[in-house]
C-alpha cells in the first residue's frame, strides 16, 4: 500500500503516467497495430542520440528507470519521515535525481539495445495527406 501512495504523489505521478503510456504502447505493439521504430522519424534527434536503439525502447527505458529511482526516493522519504520545506525540496531533488539516473541507464543499455533490434525494419512510411501509416499496397493503379 505505500509502494501505490508513492506512486501516486509527486514527482513519481509524473512517471507513473508516463509507464502508464508506455505500457499501452507496448499493448499495442503485441497486437500489432504500431512498430518498434514507428517513431524514429518522429524523433531523429533521439534516434541519433541512442546510437541506433529505438526510440520508444530507449524511451521506455528511461520511464521505468527513473520511475524506479523515484519510487525508491518516494519510500526513503516517507520511512524517515520528512515533512514541510524539506519534503518539498526533496521531491524537486529527487525528480531531478531519477531523470539523471534514468537517462544514464539508457544511455549504458542503448548499446546492447542497439544490437538487439539490429534487423528490426526502420519507421513505417507515413501518407502525406494525412499522417497515417502507409500501406503500398492499399494504393491501386487507376485506370
């Protein structure tokens, strides 16, 4: 019951949020209705800065880490017991803390990341006219 009122005050209601996008991304892809690298386009500055990982398998990364780290900061605070102006710097601290970390995981996984999805195919094609994914084959010749 503490790990679920830790989970739910800030800063770890940020990340709770962000795991809870995530996993639905996630659900998604087991159905097969988005792609591991759908997004690369969408972000070729992070793609560039992973080195090649995904984007939403780095960007995941980066959720339950610093998830973790702030739900761990979130249970040391409350067992210990700081309350008022402390408890709030602490909480600012300790997000800036698990965005450090969780960033710092990513960037040590993204190279073993990076040789896991070596031969999964690059972003789906988006139309133009309106964003969704394109499919060659939906498009018959006229004539």
């Amino acid at each position: 019951m503490e790990a679920i009122d830790a989970a739910a005050q800030f800063p770890t209601v940020i990340l709770t949020s962000a795991l809870v996008v995530a996993l639905c991304f996630w659900f998604l892809v087991l159905l097969g209705r988005v792609g591991v690298r759908d997004f690369e386009a969408d972000a070729p500055a992070l793609a560039r800065v992973f080195g090649g990982a995904p984007v939403a398998v780095a960007a995941s990364v980066v959720t339950v880490s610093g998830w973790l780290v702030s739900l761990a900061g979130m249970l040391v605070m409350e067992r210990i017991g700081v309350t008022g102006f402390g408890a709030a710097l602490a909480r600012v601290v300790l997000l800036a803390l698990a965005a450090l970390a969780a960033w710092s995981v990513a960037h040590a996984l993204a190279g073993p990341l990076t040789k896991l999805f070596r031969h999964e195919p690059g972003p789906r094609q988006r139309d133009l006219a309106n964003g969704a994914p394109f499919d060659p084959g939906s498009h018959r010749a006229r004539g």
